[in-house]
C-alpha cells in the first residue's frame, strides 16, 4: 500500500475541501494505477509537499529513477506540464517532464536530489543568487498560449481591494492595503507576456543528478505557471528566510539579475503583498502577515 502522510491529508482538505479528501483518499488507488500503466517500482518513501504526493521511482523499460508526481488538476496546476515542456526545450533550467496524464494531472518526472533543497544552502545571500540566476533562466522564455494571466488576476484584485481593506483591524496595514493596490494600478495595464514559475522559493530548487547530466546544476521544480511581468515572481525570495534588513539587498539583487526595471518590479511585488493579503481576508483574517507588511513598508520606503 502507498502511504498517504496525514500533513497531505489535512493540507489537501484545508485547500479543496470534500473534493480535497476524496482525493486524498484515493490517492493509493491512483499511484497503483500509474505505477502499473507506466511500468514503474517504487524506489524509496512517499514524499509530499503542500498539495502533491510524489513517489521516487525507477521506470522498468530503461532503468531510469523518476518522481511520480500526483496532484489534483485545478487553476494553479493545469499548466504545469506545458510550462515544463517549453522551458525544457528552451534549456532553461527546469525538472524535466517524462511523461504526462492530462486527465488526472499525474506527471513522471526526472529524478532530482531530494536530499540537496537549496534550503540547505546556509549563505542566505548565496541561496538568493542562486535563486535570481534561476528565475533569469525561466522568465526568458515567453508564455505558451492557454497560461492563466497576471492581467487577469490584477484586475481581479483591484475589483476587490476597495472592499477588502476594511475587513484588516489596523489602519496602517488598511493604509498599505490600499498603497499595493495603487502600486498595481500602475501597471496593471502592461501585464507581461513572460513564463512565471509563481512559488520559486528555496524549497522549490533542487540539485540535479550526474546521471541527468546535471551535476553542479540547481533545478526549478513545483511551478504554477502564468503569463505576465517577471516583476511578480521576487515575493517569494523576500517572504521565505525572511531578514527584515535583508528586504532591500534582496530586492536589488533580484531585479538586477533579472534585468528589470526596478519601479516596475516594485509594483508588481506590491502586488504580491496584495494577492496574499486578499486571500487572507477572505478566510476571516484581520491582520496582515508581518513579514508581509514588513516588506509593504521597505519597498515603499517606510522603514
């Protein structure tokens, strides 16, 4: 039997509900299936992220070790499996996809070193490099036609932020609330038309494997992809490790590397600090998350 880890469990029923139980609880059956269809074994523990179950494998045709992805298909995952298959034939730096089921979202994938997370790289001003090196890789590419869109989703959040800024219980976090929004509003009329990782954190880069041929290679994996402006992928290198003192250097780094220019990645992080904010209000929170509001205030120039 594949074991399901219970922080999967609770994770999928907190994000999706009864459907996300269902599938939580289906997922033995699932790997079954795919393991047998796709002629795989099992080549050590069930490994999950927040909404994933991925199984290390070894395919029986050719001996090669993969990661047997298993993931329910929604708004944020469906485009998973053709941005990894532009940036992999642009060379850009991503998990290579194996196979793909379109209809169950269930994805082969190449083996990477779970055991080496840029996590474990303890120089957080190195992890950062590397992490800006990555996100110059995959922002090169442009966005394959389908891709959900950032113009989309900002102007869903300036539809809603007017509203929403009342339910916060602290005036200055209303105030920054409302700051984001105009931030967004500038430049929500040229969305972007790059390929978006979305969630590269450090926990999303991995070391590649020699028998890849990607030895002393760091590797994105776990995108949620999107068309848009390279701007709105820097939150995530500023929010994780998180060193108030450290929001600015990052920052530069970031949109330095990226080649970016800085007002306009200003914006569209603000952005971010909007996006999660909104989310929040919406399940019943009334204060927004301090490192987020932290890092509202550094970019606008309030500490």
């Amino acid at each position: 039997m594949i074991d399901v880890p219970d922080d999967l469990v609770v994770n999928l029923g907190a994000h999706s509900g009864a459907a996300g139980r269902a599938f939580a609880y289906a997922l033995p059956e699932l790997a079954e299936r795919f393991l047998a269809g796709w002629g795989l074994r099992l080549d050590g523990a069930a490994m999950s992220g927040m909404c994933a179950l991925v199984l290390p494998v070894v395919r029986g045709a050719d001996g090669r070790r993969g990661a047997l992805k298993l993931q329910m298909v929604d708004e944020e995952t469906v485009g998973e499996p053709d941005a990894l298959r532009v940036w992999g034939a642009a060379g850009a730096g991503a998990v290579g996809l194996l196979e793909h089921d379109a209809a169950s979202g269930t994805m082969l994938l190449e083996r990477l070193d779970e055991q080496r997370p840029l996590t474990g790289v303890a120089d957080a001003r190195e992890a950062v490099r590397v992490l800006a090196e990555s996100l110059s890789r995959l922002v090169r590419v442009p966005a394959p036609p389908g891709m959900r869109r950032l113009g989309d989703a900002a102007a869903r959040m300036l539809q809603e932020a007017p509203g929403a800024a009342g339910g916060l219980a602290d005036e200055d976090e209303r105030r920054l609330l409302r700051d984001c929004a105009a931030a967004v509003r500038e430049v929500a009329g040229e969305p972007g038309d790059r390929l978006l990782h979305w969630d590269l954190h450090y926990g999303n880069v991995l070391a590649g494997r020699a028998e890849e041929g990607r030895a002393g290679e760091w590797v994105a994996l776990d995108p949620k992809p999107l068309s848009g402006d390279p701007g709105f992928e820097l939150f995530p290198a500023l929010h994780n490790r998180f060193d108030a003192s450290e929001v600015l250097w990052r920052f530069d780094l970031l949109s330095g590397v990226l080649g970016l220019d800085r007002e306009r990645a200003r914006a569209w992080t603000l952005g971010r600090v909007l996006q999660n904010g909104l989310w929040g209000i919406r399940g019943g929170a009334r204060r927004l998350p301090a490192d987020h509001a932290e890092i509202a205030r550094r970019l606008l120039g309030r500490n």
